[in-house]
C-alpha cells in the first residue's frame, strides 16, 4: 500500500508480512528477530538518498512485544528499589537495622521462588504477570513485619528466645496464617476465569501469596532468632505463673 501527500512531498509505504501462532511471545520474538535485519537493510539503502526517511515495524503483536519488553525493563529496575526502600523504611520505624535485613529475606525468597515457578510451569511473562512481582514485595513485607514487631514485644517480656518466639506463633503467626489462606483462596477462584491472562494471574498471585506466607512463617523465625540474644531476664511475675497461662497471655 501506497501513500502520497496532497502536495505530492510526503510518501509513505506499507509492507504487510502475515505472521502465524502470535499468542506464543517465543513466536513473536522470533519473528521479530527474523525480520530486523532486513528492516535495517532497508533503511541503510533509503538514507542514503533520503536521510529523513524513517522505516519502522511495527503491527499489534510487535506493539504489545514492545510493550511487554518495557514493563520488563521497568521491572528489573524497581523490584530492587522496592526492596530497598521497604528496607529504609523498616528500619526507620523499627529503629533497627538487624530487624529490617531480617525482614526484607522473606520478600527476596519470594519474587525468587515465585519467578522460578513460573519459568518451571512454562508461565510467560506479560503485562499482567509482570506486576506479580512488585504485588509480592508488598504482601511479603506485611508478613513479616507483622511477625518481627510481634516477636521483639514478646521478646521484652520473655525468659527466653524460644519462649517469645513460641508465643509469636501462637498468636501473630495462626494470624498471618489464617489470613494468607484465606487470601490464596479467594485468588485462586479467579484462575477458573475464561480470559487466561487473568486466569493466569489469579493462580500465581494465589502461589505468591502461599510462597509469602511459607518464607515469612519458616525463615523468618530463624533468623530472628540468629540476630537477637537472649533476654536473659524473667518479665513480671512471670517465674510464678502457670506455663499453660502464660501461653493465653
């Protein structure tokens, strides 16, 4: 297809290459690749008559490619800023930076165990799976915030780590259990929708949120643990008091 300006001084052609099976990325990428070489052959041989001649692919699977590989490139840059920051953060409020390292853990496992699950699973990345990962860091880090302030109010009050940590759980962590399980649930249901894009981000935000919960529940205890001492003093009262009535407390 041609096209010619009124006044004759602008001109502009279309080449329209048919493409096959453009729902797999691995097929658009190809093509794209395959396509490149002869696009900047082509526009080698105008310049040199033209300068101002511009030659560009482009098309709805190259846009939504593009696209993909924007949001990509965007991800790759704000994921460790996030981390970053969520870590700044805590340990402003927490006034301790031991607790915020131990904190931002559970996140970094996480975005790489949920990253790992979706390359395992054959899950691409698209513009939607893609904000899974920023979605993590802000679920992962309200677990484990949850659990470290907990942990270090009962730890003033405890004769020892495992005591403190043994009543975080019981109370903080069926908690964050309860409410992870809940949450997964409700995201799993939308992974029977009809669209598979969102089917798709409805069963890796339901992972997301079970592999959040798990690194926050099952690291994060241990390392507490490894960075505080033992408080080495018994809270009011507390030598005397039944054990199963310091577990209600």
């Amino acid at each position: 297809r041609i096209w010619i300006s009124d006044d004759g001084t602008t001109t502009a052609t279309t080449f329209t290459i048919g493409m096959t099976n453009t729902r797999r990325q691995e097929s658009i990428i190809e093509a794209r690749e395959a396509v490149a070489p002869l696009i900047a052959g082509l526009r080698a041989d105008l310049q040199t008559a033209d300068k101002d001649v511009v030659v560009q692919l482009t098309g709805g699977p190259i846009i939504r490619q593009e696209s993909l590989d924007a949001v990509s490139r965007a991800l790759q840059v704000s994921l460790p800023i996030a981390v970053v920051l969520c870590f700044l953060i805590a340990a402003a409020f927490m006034r301790s930076i031991r607790f915020a390292a131990v904190s931002v853990v559970p996140i970094l496992i996480t975005v790489a165990l949920l990253y790992a699950f979706m390359e395992v699973a054959g899950y691409s990345i698209n513009i939607v799976t893609a904000t899974i990962g920023a979605v993590s860091i802000g679920i992962g880090i309200d677990f484990a915030i949850h659990l470290t302030m907990r942990y270090r109010e009962e730890l003033n009050r405890s004769s020892s780590r495992d005591v403190a940590m043994r009543r975080t759980g019981e109370g903080t962590g069926i908690a964050l259990l309860s409410s992870a399980v809940s949450s997964a649930v409700g995201f799993f249901i939308l992974a029977f929708a009809p669209m598979p894009m969102f089917a798709s981000y409805g069963l890796l935000t339901a992972v997301m949120i079970t592999m959040a919960a798990a690194a926050t529940l099952l690291v994060l205890p241990s390392l507490l643990m490894l960075v505080t001492r033992e408080p080495g003093r018994l809270a009011p009262d507390e030598g005397s008091r039944p054990e199963a009535e310091l577990a209600a407390v």
